[in-house]
C-alpha cells in the first residue's frame, strides 16, 4: 500500500515538472501575414494578425487554421522529442494499472 503511494508521489511530482516543462517551451511562426506564439501545453500566447487578411474573413480563417495547425505540429515533435529524453517510470504507471 505505502509503496503505491509512494508510486504515485513521484509520477505526481514527474507529472508537475513535464507541465512546468510544457509550459516554458515557446515556439513563434509568421507566415503570410499571421504571427502566432504558442506554449507546450498548446496555449495561444500571442496572436497578430496583419492589416492584409484583416479584409478578407475567408482567408483570414484558412490562414489561421493552417498556420496554427503548423505551429501546433511543430510544438508537438518538439515536446516528443523532449520527452524521449526524460527518465519517465512507467513500469510504475503499469503497476498501478494505468
């Protein structure tokens, strides 16, 4: 019983330093006329867009939706590839049943 706890202590205590982790990763993307910066946990933390798609709502939405599709993939790979590195027990997650 107290060895679960103790399990589950520290994949609470791993699980707080990969959010801590997520969220000081920042990515930044311009692209056709939109600047968007994003964190690792996948928040919008800054957004402009620029006067040229501000007429035209059908392109200002397709450009939002694929630079932010872009910017969303980028950050993903990012935070894999950072993950890999890091020494997560998951023969304590099996364990416990997750």
């Amino acid at each position: 019983m107290f060895n679960k706890l103790k399990q589950f202590k520290e994949l609470r205590t791993q699980a707080k330093q990969m959010q801590k982790q997520m969220d000081e990763e920042i990515l930044e993307k311009t692209k056709d006329g939109l600047r968007i910066k994003i964190n690792g946990a996948n928040e919008i933390l800054e957004l402009e867009i620029g006067d040229e798609l501000m007429s035209d709502k059908s392109k200002l939405a397709k450009v939002i939706k694929n630079v932010f599709g872009e910017t969303m993939r980028e950050m993903q790979k990012k935070m894999a590839k950072k993950m890999l590195g890091q020494n997560i027990n998951f023969d304590a997650l099996k364990k416990m049943g997750m």
